[in-house]
C-alpha cells in the first residue's frame, strides 16, 4: 500500500512538474516575443512623439519614416506619430522614452542637454556652417561623429535613429526693429534650456528666458518675451509670423531634430526589425534632408509676405555676431574637446 501511495506520489509530482515547464515556456514566449518564433505574425505598435507643427521639415520626414518603415515590414511594424506637442514638449517626450513609457521621441539638439551634456556642442554659435552641409552629414551618418554620439546615447538609455535636419536659428522681435547685433540688446528672448543658447543670449545683451515651445507664442503674445531664435521653417509652420514684425538671417547657431528610441526596447526587437529601423530611418533621413532647403526658402518667403521685414547681414556685420559670441566656447569646460574637434573637422 505505501508504495503504491509512493508510486502515485511520483507520477502527480512529474505531471505538475511537465505542466509547470509548459506554463514557464508560454509565460517567457509571452514575456519576450522577440526571441519567439510566432512574432513575423504580431504586429509592432511603436509610437512617436514629437513637438514639430504640421508640415514642418521635420514633422514630413517622420511621416515619410512611418512609411517606408511600414512598407518594409509588410505591415509587421506600425508607427503611429502623435505631433505638435500632443504629448508634450520635447523634453516630456524623451523622458518618456528614456523611461520605457513611451518608445520613440523627438527632441531639439539644444534641448537634448538636458540627457547628455555633449549635444551642447551643436549650441555653440558658428561651429557648423550652412556650405559645410555635406560633410556635417557624412560625419554623423558614417562617420567617428556618429558613432561618438550613439555611445553618448547608449549612456542614457537611447538609441538614435535619425539625426533630422532642423536648421540655423535666426533671431526675430515683435515690435522692435533690428538690423545688427547692437539692436538686439535689451531684449527679452525665448531661449531652450540650453546653457549655451542663454550664454549666447546674454554675450549678445539680452536677457535669456527659458520657455517651453508649446508655451512660446502665448509667450510672445502676451509680451513675456519680445524675441526669439529659430529656424523660419518653425517659425512659419507654428505661425509665429501672427506676432512677430523683424528679423535678421543670424544663422547664429545649428540645430537638429533627434528621433531616438529607447534601446532596451530596441535591443528586445528581432534582428531584422531593428534593421528594417535603421535602414528606413536612413532612408526617410536623405529624403528630408533634401526637402528642407526647399520648405526653409519657401517659409522665409511667406512670413515676408505676411508682413515680416527681414533683414540681411552683411559678412561684415554677421562677422560681428561671431565675434561677440565666440568667447563663448571656453565657457564650457563639459564638452569634450573631442566632439569639438570631431564636429570641427567637418568644416574644414
């Protein structure tokens, strides 16, 4: 009798130990789709926030990303883009993504400062020239440059998939004419937050008032502030032409547009998803970039005709914008002498 009991024992044992396996298995397929061979038949459902107004460069080059990510994929990966701040500013949105609760983001160069300290060295004023494109783009797509910058982004949990050209900022007013540097002093103007962009605000003797985006044209509406620095893409798509009067072609400083993912979810993809990523990232990045020097000239243009007197520098007088400012780029001791050199060489 007890070695049947014994022998019953055993074999109830052996079962809830094979049902337990079997449950362990399904409940890690389930928990790691990417290692399991059913995921070519679940869909991807990656979702992208960015601050960017509808039609600017930047928004049409993360819909053509949505695109050619979800030809790619057969329908495998679905991107669903929410713009123009609907989850907030861009540095809401990364830290979302930095913290897994959201997987891609979008955010200013100046305003990565806030995750890594390095992405200041696009800040300083003139270190990038518009005729030295180009080469700026080759060093970060296959070049030192762009690997420097992915381990900087590895460090915070990111992944960079496009480094979206956003373009050279431009110093604009509401009321008060301006025609050179001199003019600008005395203003209060919008800043990032940016340690650099308040230190060139400050060389050039205005004073720096960090505002969000999503904040910036009650901002100016309101007369918080009476001057800004962007692109005149940005500034015509999110009708900032509505009140502002003047503006000079400063080109003071060069910005991008990171979209990033957060790389523990990227790194828990199948192989050839992230390829498919990273291969559509490039491919949205070429076209983009091509598209911006058109849509740049075309809003320049219409915040002219809205009104908007532009007024453009002399290569004396935005030789004195870089004399002013270049003092600047001993301030700051945090970035690397490195980057400075790997984003300088670009320009020779």
């Amino acid at each position: 009798m007890k070695k049947r009991l014994f022998k019953l024992s055993i074999l109830i044992l052996s079962c809830l130990l094979v049902f337990s396996l079997s449950g362990c298995k399904k409940a890690d397929e389930a928990a790691a789709p990417a290692a399991g061979s059913g995921v070519a038949d679940k869909k991807v459902v990656i979702r992208l926030g960015h601050p960017m107004a509808p039609g600017n460069n930047v928004t049409v080059g993360y819909e053509k990303f949505k695109e050619i990510v979800e030809q790619k994929s057969g329908g495998r990966i679905e991107i669903q883009i929410f713009g123009n701040t609907t989850l907030g500013s861009d540095r809401v949105t990364m830290e979302s993504t930095q913290k897994g609760t959201l997987e891609m983001s979008s955010s200013s160069s100046p305003n990565m400062a806030s995750f890594a300290r390095e992405f200041m060295v696009f800040d300083l004023p003139y270190i990038t020239q518009p005729e030295n494109q180009q080469k700026l783009y080759d060093a970060l797509d296959n070049g030192e440059l762009g690997k420097y910058l992915d381990n900087v982004c590895a460090k915070v949990g990111l992944k960079p998939i496009m480094y979206s050209e956003y373009g050279y900022r431009n110093f604009v007013t509401t009321n008060k004419p301006i025609a050179n540097a001199s003019d600008l002093k005395g203003l209060k103007v919008r800043t990032t937050d940016s340690p650099v962009e308040v230190a060139v605000a400050e060389a050039l003797g205005m004073s720096a008032t960090p505002v969000a985006w999503g904040e910036t044209y009650t901002a100016l509406q309101q007369g918080t502030v009476d001057a800004e620095g962007n692109t005149w893409g940005l500034l015509s798509d999110a009708k900032h032409g509505e009140v502002l009067s003047y503006g000079i072609d400063s080109g003071h400083n060069y910005s991008m547009h990171l979209l990033m993912i957060n790389k523990n979810y990227f790194d828990a993809l199948p192989q050839d998803l992230q390829t498919i990523l990273v291969e559509s990232g490039k491919e949205a990045l070429d076209w983009q970039r091509t598209v911006t020097i058109e849509l740049e000239d075309k809003a320049k243009q219409k915040l002219i005709d809205d009104g908007m007197t532009i007024k453009e520098l002399s290569p004396a007088e935005k030789e004195e914008f870089k004399t002013l400012t270049r003092p600047i780029w001993d301030k700051f001791p945090e970035i690397p002498q490195e980057l400075i050199d790997l984003v300088t060489a670009t320009q020779q």
